[in-house]
C-alpha cells in the first residue's frame, strides 16, 4: 500500500471526536464540518508520516505547517485547522490517549490583518429597503426582503439567521421577540444574546409572516422562521445565493453576501455611536479585540470624509492656478 494510502489505526478516534463536538458541545453544523476537513488534514499528516494519529509529534505537525505555508493556504485556514487539532488531541488527552498535546503551541505564520468589507451607508440602506416593482414570486420576495432588512438591522451572522425560529420554545435557537423589538440569538459558543429589531424590519417580518405558510396548508409543522420553496429550513448557501441575488436586483456596484452586512451594522454603529463596547456585546463578541478592527475601519472612513471635504487636505491647485503659475509638486501624506 502506498504512503498516502495508508489508513492509521486509530483513525476511528476522528469520527468519535466529531460526534462528541457536534452532540455534546453543540457546535454549528458548519463548524463541525470545518472541523471534518481540518481533521482529514490531521489524518493526511499520520499517513505521510506513516503514523498513527496519536503517535504524531510536534515536528511532524510542524512539517505539514511548512508544507501548507509553501502551498501559499492563506493564514486563516492554516489557523482554522491547528485550531481543531489542538482541540482534537485535548479531548484525545482527557480519553488517555495521549500525554501531551503535540499541537500546543503551534502557530500559522502571521499575516496582515484585513479589514472587514462593509457597504458604505448609502448602499447598505439602498439594499435593505430594496423592492422590486412587480415581484416574480411575492411569496419569495416577502421572505428575501425580510431576511435582508433583519441582517443589517441586527448585525446577525448567517448561521444565527437560519437558526431563528418562528416561537420562543425549549428547541429554539432563537425567535424574534416583535412586541419588545428584539431578536434572541444562540451564538458562537451557544452564548445567548438580545439584539434590537428596527422598525423597518419588524414591518418586513410582519409581512413575510402574513405569506410564510400560505403554500403550505394550517397543519404545516415547520418552525423554522425562513424557509425555503419545499418548507423546510433555509440553509446559509441559500441565504448567501438570495442575497448575492437581490444585490444585483438592487443594482450595487458589487455583490453582497450575509456577513457584509454584518460588518456594516457594526462600522455604521460605531462611525454613529463611537461606543465600543457597545458594539461588542450587540455582535457577541467575547473578546473586544475582535470588534476593535471595526475602529481602523472606522478611521478608514473619517480619513476618506477628512480627505474629501477639509480645505487643508489638498494641494492648493485652485490658488496656483489663479496666479499663473503651476501647483507645486509634493507626496501627498496619508
């Protein structure tokens, strides 16, 4: 048998650890499958090094890091799959099968950090007030409009989106609360957290609400507050495809997926508000860190205003001009 062919012998510990994420720690169904593909990746590494999975040591993960980094995988995925082998061999380590963790420690080449892309104001307000004159399918245009004015007016990730449930229940992930203007959302970490609805919003759902069961019949026993055209629950490459959709529908320059209008909920607050913390718990985040890049992106956006709009921010072209002479030549500073 081949290197690469070869199946390490405790290669059923991966599907075990699997069922552990996704049923004891209720992991996002997405995530799970983040963690499936990171830890194919572990079993690759064990077969190359013609290993068994919990035989591997630091230098032979070590080895695959390079190996990845000379692939050019950008530093976020590599990132994601240490990720997951830290935690796979923490819980291997709680099942004895293990002493040490060999992927402790182990870190991705750094890389610059990018800033989020969020629509500029205009656009996102452009986009969630967004209706098409005569709609090929209301029932579809009621549930698209909805989705569409919820996300930017609650900053809600995808996954949170189509886990929202019509009711408040002992099972639901979350529902939005219409008469106290709130959505209930389980998030990353099955943290639970309130977001304020707008009223732009609330009158969406109201109306998709109206038309959600009507396809359907009274006796309908889905719960799922979006669904699709065969009543069962959207999933988020559905609500990626629609978004995508009806951005062009809404004639933006560039097409639009659910996390964008995440990251403008949060630069448009922020340039508004300036209150961080704010902003922090209104997106769940844990760790202030993660929300503080919206502050460069914020400062992004005051330094283009600054630019365009100060008398002192350009060359003085117009002066030059009216005495004849030609402006002078200068870096401009950033």
């Amino acid at each position: 048998m081949a290197t690469s062919d070869r199946v390490p012998a405790d290669a059923a510990l991966v599907p075990a650890y699997l069922h552990h994420v996704a049923v004891e720690k209720r992991l996002a169904e997405r995530t799970v499958a983040l963690y499936a593909d990171g830890l194919q990746r572990l079993l690759a590494c064990a077969a190359q090094q013609q290993l068994d999975v919990c035989a591997l040591q630091p230098q032979h993960l070590r080895s695959s890091v390079a190996q990845w980094h000379s692939q050019r995988i950008s530093s976020a995925t590599m990132a994601l799959w240490l990720s997951c082998w830290r935690g796979f061999f923490r819980w291997a380590a709680a099942q004895g099968r293990v002493a040490a963790n060999p992927a402790q420690g182990l870190r991705p080449p750094r890389a610059p950090q990018r800033l989020p892309k969020a629509l500029p104001v205009d656009a996102a307000v452009q986009l969630a007030a967004f209706r098409p004159a005569q709609p090929a399918d209301p029932w579809q245009e009621a549930r698209d409009a909805a989705m569409t004015e919820l996300l930017y007016s609650s900053g809600l990730r995808v996954s949170e989106l189509v886990g929202l449930d019509v009711q408040a229940s002992g099972q639901a992930r979350g529902w939005v609360d219409a008469p106290e203007a709130l959505v209930q959302v389980l998030g990353k970490g099955d943290k639970r957290r309130s977001v304020p609805v707008g009223p732009p919003a609330l009158a969406a759902l109201q109306h998709w609400l109206a038309l959600r069961a009507q396809p359907f019949g009274a006796q309908w026993p889905e719960v799922a507050l979006f669904v699709g055209v065969r009543g069962r629950r959207l999933s988020a490459a559905q609500v990626w495809q629609q978004l995508r959709q009806r951005s062009s529908q809404a004639a933006l320059a560039q097409p639009v997926h659910p996390h964008m209008l995440r990251h403008s909920f949060a630069s448009h607050l922020l340039q508004s508000s300036g209150d961080l913390r704010a902003v922090q718990e209104l997106l769940g985040h844990s760790n202030i860190r993660t929300t503080q890049v919206y502050t460069r992106l914020d400062f992004q956006h005051l330094a283009q205003v600054y630019d365009k709009t100060h008398p002192r921010a350009h060359r003085p072209r117009q002066a030059a001009d009216e005495r004849g002479a030609p402006p002078p030549i200068e870096p401009k500073e950033h």
